[in-house]
C-alpha cells in the first residue's frame, strides 16, 4: 500500500477543488499567466498584488460566483 501524499493548496486552490474546477479553466477564463495561477493556488506564502485579486474576483463573479477577495486572502 503508497503513502497518499495531500497536496498543499490555499483557500484559492481549495475553492477551485471544491467547485470542481482546475487551475486550467482559471487560466482560460481569466487571462493570467499560468505560473501565477499555480503559485496562487499552491503556494501558500504567496499573496497576490491587489490587481491580480481584482481580475480574479471579477472573473469569477461573471461566471456566477459569489466571492469576496477575503475568501481567498486574509
């Protein structure tokens, strides 16, 4: 029997597995550079600049859901 391994994730990148979304639909929905979408979804000492959340928060909301830049970071 393998060890399971969890992979670290941020609030970001566990509302993504939560809503069953990847990071890929969030880089195709929102035009974001793919390693700052890994880094906001698995780096947890990483807190984006207040333009990124903006873009990430509005991208979404246009998809229909309702989240606040404090769901994500603190």
């Amino acid at each position: 029997m393998g060890v399971y391994q969890f992979k670290k994730r941020t609030r970001l990148g566990r509302w993504l597995d939560h809503n069953n979304l990847s990071q890929e639909w969030l880089i195709k929905t929102i035009p974001l550079n793919r390693k700052t979408v890994y880094q906001l979804c698995n780096d947890t000492d990483h807190e984006p600049i207040e333009t990124t959340q903006i873009k990430i928060i509005g991208g979404l909301r246009k998809r229909g859901y309702d989240v606040r830049v404090v769901d994500f970071w603190p």
